[in-house]
C-alpha cells in the first residue's frame, strides 16, 4: 500500500514535468526542464500533518501510532 504522502509526491513531479516539457517546447530551452522538477522536493515536510512522536518515561518505547495510549512494555501512560 503506497501512503497518501508518496502519491501527492508522485503527482507533484509528473506535474512538474508536464510542465517543464510545455515550457522546453515553448521556450526551446533546457533551463526550465531540468529545475521545475526539484520543486516538490522544495516543499517537502512543510505539511501540517506531522505526527507526533510519544514516548514511554519508562523504558523508552517510541511510537507514532495514535491508537497506544500506555506502553505495551510495561502499562505506564505514553507521553
């Protein structure tokens, strides 16, 4: 299963490049084909859905899972 992140990248660069190719033909030049395709990586990690990473104080257990709520470890309550 591909995560909604990697399609909106996937996306994001054959636009760029559906782009770049009507600017290279309309403007015969190379310039615009080789950097309108780096711009996705430009705004790459400037979302708002960034997950929070909680972690256990007592035995160090780190998850980014929403459904934990203790430790599967050891019960204590996840910060």
């Amino acid at each position: 299963m591909v995560s909604s992140r990697t399609l909106t990248a996937l996306a994001g660069l054959v636009v760029s490049l559906l782009v770049s190719v009507v600017l290279w033909w309309q403007f015969d030049t190379l310039a615009f084909f080789l950097f309108v395709p780096f711009v996705p990586f430009l705004f790459r990690g400037r979302g708002g859905s960034e997950e929070s990473v909680r972690t256990c104080p007592a035995c160090g257990f780190r998850t980014e899972a929403e459904e934990y709520d203790y430790c599967p470890r050891d019960g204590t309550r996840l910060e």
